[in-house]
C-alpha cells in the first residue's frame, strides 16, 4: 500500500473505525432511544416540541445516510486510489 505501520493505521482508524462509530451513535439515537429520552430531553423546555420531532427525523433518516457517504468517499480515496 506504500504506507508505514503507523500511516495504515491512522488510515484505518479515522476512514473505519471513527465513521463506525458515528454510525452506531446515530443508529442507537434515531432507532434505540425511547420516547421517555425525549421527554426527559424536552423538560424546562416544552417550546421546542416540535423541533425535537425534527431532530430525531434527520438522526433517524439523514445523517446515517451522510455518514454512509462519508464513509464511501473516504474508503474510495484512502485505499482504492
């Protein structure tokens, strides 16, 4: 690969394990958390109701989708080129 020890695994560890990572959070946040997490999130500020639904959409939806992206165009530049 023309890489050193520590060159490969700065490679494998920011392009694999970082965006793995963010992945599991985004999933057990969107997917995992319940709705008593959200009440607990909103209480002293019931103002943002309607901008906690909003939130957890796009952590549910649009940033594992962005993650996966990421994750491919890393992958693509750090070992396929």
């Amino acid at each position: 690969f023309g890489k050193n020890i520590f060159d490969a695994y700065d490679a494998i560890s920011a392009t694999i394990f970082f965006v793995l990572t963010s992945l599991g959070c985004a999933i057990f946040v969107g997917w995992v958390l319940k709705d008593e997490a959200k009440k607990e999130i909103l209480q002293g500020s019931e103002k943002y109701a309607k901008l906690i639904n909003i939130w957890f959409f796009y952590i549910k939806f649009i940033v594992p989708f962005i993650i996966l992206v990421l994750f491919v165009s890393s992958f693509y530049d750090n070992f396929l080129k």
